[in-house]
C-alpha cells in the first residue's frame, strides 16, 4: 500500500511541475520548444539503445544522437542537405562499426537506423508541426495550440484506453504485445481522441474547419494507440516493462511521448495534404 501511495505521489508531483512546463514551452515555441524536442528525441534515443542491449544489439550511440539532433535542428532551421546527411550517417556507421569491439554488425547497423528513423524523424515532426503556421497568416502561437491540442487528445485517448479497457475490457487487442490492452479500451480511446479534437477546437483551434479536427482527432486514436503498441512490442522483446526510470512514477521519456512520436508525422502529412 505505501509502495502504490508513493508511486501515485510522485505521479502526481510530476505531472503538477511537468504540465505547465510543457504547456509554456509549447505556447513560447522557438529556441525553447527546439530544446525540449531535443530532449525528448535524445533521451528516446538513449532508452531504446538500452532496451536493445539484451537483445545482443548495440545501436552506435554518438552516430545515432549526432543524427537525431542535426534532424530535429534542421526541421527549425536548414543546416545540412538531407541527402548529403543520410549519406554521411551511412558511410561513418559503417566505418564505425569496422573498428567498434562488438559482436552482430548487421545487429547493430540496422538498429541503430532504426532508431534514427523512428525516433530522430518522428521527434523532428514535432518541429514541423510547431513551425507549421510560422510563415502563414496566422499568428506564430497556433502552432502552439496545435501541439497542446494534440497532447491533450493523446491524455484523453491513453486515459479512457485504460479506465474503459479495465473496467470492460473483454476482447484482447493483440495479447503477444500488450496482454492488457483490449479492443473496447482501444474503441473508447479513439472516440475519445476525437472529443479531444473537436473541444480543443472550439477553444484553441479557430483556424482549423471541424472536418479537419475531426480528421486529426481520428488520425491520434489510430496512429497514437498504434505507436503506443509499438513501443511495447520493442519493450516486450527485450524484456522490460518501462524504457527507463527517469520519470518518477511514469517510466521513461520513450514510454510518455511514444504516442506523440507516432502521430507528428501522420498530422503534419495531413496538414500539407489540406494546405
């Protein structure tokens, strides 16, 4: 019992320091917003490295976090051609890898671009979608509104996922993966996403039509649950019940912003798609 009350206290002070925070960086955007999209895209990294240990596979890390920052920074402000950047990260992890003291190269190659992939381009659509509206008529702050709007719509999936999935749950989602997840806690966060999307719309979101925040809510309730299963599908392969410790009651950055990841990219293609 005091093991759950302390784990729920510290749930709850996190949560009371972390959402404000959030909340301002996104709102100031800029320098500030890079940052912490930075953090959130290095620290990723970092933890899905060390998942991978168990596995016998070695992500090149100072390749891996050069590639992820130099990603996330050109999506604020062009600093490299991409071509010439993706032909630089294979020819130095190859030739790292030819003088690196460890076993399974293949191994280590491919999850090491993985990891540039899932979380160095996923982490720099967050950027995208904060820069969006930067050079448009509306104001640089809906850029802002948009990120929030998004995270909130992820809360009220995750949260409804879990209290109607618990409660009513009958119907395994796909039980290899994550034994707990159902398909009437999935239905609920999907249709809770949605809400979301359209409340936020009315309060924060006057530039976007309702069809449009209808549309990104349902693109949150798919790809947002589908980026949670496949963070615990890395998670189950190797073992681990969180991506690390560094969030007092809440796991690890991989395991908060998972959701986030998975969603930026699919919300920023639509968003080009209707501009």
């Amino acid at each position: 019992m005091s093991k759950k009350l302390n784990n729920l206290t510290s749930r709850v002070i996190v949560a009371l320091i972390g959402i404000p925070l959030i909340v301002a960086l996104c709102l100031i955007g800029k320098i500030p917003f890079l940052i912490f999209v930075l953090f959130i895209g290095l620290i990723s990294f970092n933890e899905y490295s060390s998942m991978l240990r168990s596995k016998n596979s070695f992500p090149n890390k100072l390749i891996g976090f050069l590639a992820v920052a130099v990603l996330i920074i050109n999506e604020y402000k062009l600093i490299i051609d991409y071509h010439l950047l993706f032909t630089l990260i294979i020819i130095f992890l190859l030739l790292f890898e030819l003088f690196r003291n460890k076993s399974s190269a293949i191994n280590n190659i491919g999850s090491t671009l993985l990891g540039i992939f899932y979380i160095g381009i996923f982490s720099a659509s967050i950027i995208n979608l904060r820069q969006f509206y930067a050079d448009s008529v509306f104001t640089y702050s809906q850029g802002g509104y948009l990120i929030l709007s998004i995270l909130i719509s992820i809360w009220l999936c995750d949260s409804a996922a879990y209290f109607i999935g618990s409660a009513y749950g009958l119907h395994k989602l796909i039980p290899r993966i994550s034994p707990k997840k159902s398909w009437e806690g999935a239905i609920a966060g999907f249709i809770f996403s949605v809400v979301g999307m359209v409340v936020s719309k009315s309060f924060m979101l006057e530039f976007l039509s309702l069809a449009d925040a209808i549309i990104i809510g349902i693109i949150i309730g798919v790809f947002g649950q589908i980026g949670d299963l496949v963070e615990s599908l890395i998670k189950r392969d190797t073992n681990v019940k969180d991506s690390s410790s560094i969030i007092p009651g809440h796991g690890g950055i991989l395991d908060r912003f998972d959701s986030l990841l998975f969603t930026a990219p699919i919300v920023y293609l639509y968003l080009l798609l209707i501009k």
